[in-house]
C-alpha cells in the first residue's frame, strides 16, 4: 500500500514556473516507477513525466525541455520542476506509483491544481 500526498500547484503566469512535490509513504518508495500525469477539464488524463527505479525517464513530447522530473529516495518524494509554462499545461496534476510507459499504477494521489494564466 502507498500513500501520496502533492503540493506544489498553484496559479502562475505564462513563462513562469512550479515546482510539484509528491510525498509518499507506506511501502518501498524507491522500488517503484513514479509518475506525473495531468487531466485538464473535458480532457482524459494523460502521462506528463516518468521515473523509474533506477532512474530512467520519460516525458510527453509536449513538455520535453521544460518539465523535469526528479526523485529524492531518502526523503520519499517525487518531483516535477515546470518551467517556460504555457495556458495549454493547466490542468489537475496527479502523481502515480507503480505505473510503466504504458499503463498508470494503482497508487494515486488526490491531486494539484496548475493553473497557467495572465
């Protein structure tokens, strides 16, 4: 069982940039592929950044150069550096354990508003 915890979202301007935080807690934090995904209104949720275990990552073609994700085993927790944000990244930000490139793990957090805006 894991627990996750964001923070970190918030109402920024276009060009800005926000740092989301993922706690988590429960299980074997460093065993398992973390993940960024995001859900903007009447959109489907969708895979934004991935890391795994041993540090391999992947990202959407859209954020590439401007998101960076990160993990700090010792303190349990992922990150998503956003910069050079744009209106198009507004979205409710999740954070996802035990997924792969392919499918979402069972673990979800209870989500971040982004909110890019002028």
């Amino acid at each position: 069982q894991v627990q996750l915890v964001e923070s970190g979202g918030g109402l920024v301007q276009p060009g800005g940039s926000l740092r989301l935080s993922c706690a988590a807690s429960g299980s074997i934090f460093s065993a398992y592929t973390m993940g960024w995904y995001r859900q903007a209104p009447g959109k489907q949720r969708e895979l934004v950044a991935l890391i795994s275990s041993g540090g391999s990552l992947n990202y959407v073609d859209s954020v590439k150069g401007r998101f960076t994700i990160s993990r700090d085993n010792a303190k349990n927790t992922v990150y998503l550096q956003m910069n050079s944000l744009k209106p198009e990244d507004t979205a409710v930000y999740y954070c996802n354990a035990g997924g792969t490139r392919w499918s979402s793990g069972i673990y979800w957090g209870q989500g971040t508003q982004v909110t890019v805006s002028s």
